[in-house]
C-alpha cells in the first residue's frame, strides 16, 4: 500500500514525504518541503514527483534494445539509444550533456536531472562532475547545485522495470532491487561527502522511475528498510516518468 503523508509524519517524525504531480513546471508544494529539509541539517527527506514527458524522449532516455540489468543513456558511440529529439534544454543541462564525466552511460539522466531541479527549485549549476575535487580514493557524485539558498550535490540513479518498458524478458524490478539500490547510492552520498575536498551542506539522491509501483517500492524500502545512519540528512527527490505529454 501507498505511504502516505500523515502515515509518515506518525511514524518517522524525522522525515518528510509528499507526492504531488506537475508537468515539468512547478511543484509548490514540493519546493515547501524541499526548503524545509535543506535548511534542516537534522532530518532527511523523501518526495515524489510525476513528471510528463514525450514519447520519444521516454523511450530514448529511459531505456534501451539490449538485454542489460540496467537502463542505460544515449552513447554516440553505439546505434542502442537515440538523443531525445525536439528537447530544449537550459543553459546548465547543455552543459552536464556537453561535459566528459567520469564515465558509464549516464549522461542524459543528469543533463534531465539538473533541467528539472532548474525548472522547479531554480537549481543553479555550480560543479560538474569532473570539477569536484576529491580526497585520494574518495567515492564521487554527479554534480554540486545551488539550490534555494544551499550548496548541495547531487547524485543521480534509475530505478527501472523493464516490464514498464515492454521488455518481456525482464523480471520485475522487486522490494529487494530497490533496497540494494538505495543501500548502494546512499553509502556512495555518504562516502563522497566525506572525502570531498569543498565541502557542500548534504546531497540530494535523484531517483527516475517509470512507474508508481517502482515509485512506491522506493518509497517504502527507504522508509521502512534502511538504516537511518544510511538514510543520514539526504534529500530523496524519486521523478516517476509517464510516457505522453
């Protein structure tokens, strides 16, 4: 069953979820809360958003012909995945898209992430990820915003079910997947935070999904799954992508 936002506030006081639904515009409510959480430095977060987004751009970014565990982002070096035609991007999500990273296929996953964090909490590019300069051996993450007034990272993943996608073959993504991935991502924010030469305040862990069943596993896993010295004061924002516009 769904968390909802009274559930959460009765049982993890220190923590703060809502689900709204926009369109790749404004998210008030959500902007609320992001406020709230950031200006904490005592509490995490975990919100929900529903984002639009066309067609060819959903197929493009979110997935891929071969039969991989994960999805995978456009590489000009291979003919599996197309750039989203017909996208018009900000002036910071050109510049994550046009940047060399440090590697793996995830390119598009950031340049979206940095336009929606832009579009809706008005998110300012700082660093890109080769940019940060780190401790010998430290974990890395995405990239470094200002947002509402805070210096924070930011760290980029996908929570996929291929079934979502019309790949058959695929098994469910299930409670465990999601659990493994935030156990994953979330040491990864702790440890580049610590090792991180410039410190920023926290970081935000950016979730794409492609359904409200995976949202929900999401949700649920770092409510109720993970350690809260895990879960530390990282901000969770999961985008649940639908496919039209």
């Amino acid at each position: 069953s769904r968390v909802m936002y009274s559930d959460l506030v009765h049982a993890h006081r220190s923590t703060i979820q809502m689900r709204s639904d926009f369109v790749v515009k404004g998210a008030a409510r959500n902007k609320f809360i992001v406020e709230t959480v950031l200006s904490r430095p005592d509490i995490c977060g975990i919100i929900v958003e529903s984002v639009s987004i066309n067609s060819s751009c959903y197929a493009s970014v979110l997935s891929r012909s071969m039969t991989s565990s994960s999805a995978v982002d456009y590489d000009p070096t291979n003919n599996y995945i197309q750039p989203p035609p017909y996208l018009y991007l900000s002036r910071d999500s050109r510049r994550i898209r046009d940047t060399p990273n440090a590697g793996g296929n995830s390119i598009w996953s950031e340049a979206m992430s940095i336009e929606l964090l832009h579009m809706n909490y008005g998110a300012v590019l700082k660093r890109t990820e080769m940019e940060i300069e780190y401790h010998p051996y430290s974990k890395i993450t995405d990239y470094e915003v200002e947002i509402l007034g805070h210096t924070v990272a930011v760290s980029v993943t996908r929570a996929i079910d291929f079934t979502d996608l019309k790949k058959k073959h695929k098994a469910p993504f299930s409670a465990d997947d999601a659990k493994t991935l935030l156990r994953k991502k979330l040491q990864g924010v702790l440890m580049s935070s610590a090792g991180v030469v410039q410190a920023w305040e926290r970081q935000i862990l950016h979730v794409w999904t492609t359904s409200t069943r995976v949202t929900d596993l999401i949700v649920q896993e770092f409510l109720h799954e993970i350690d809260p010295a895990l879960r530390a004061n990282t901000l969770v924002i999961v985008s649940q992508c639908n496919n039209g516009m």
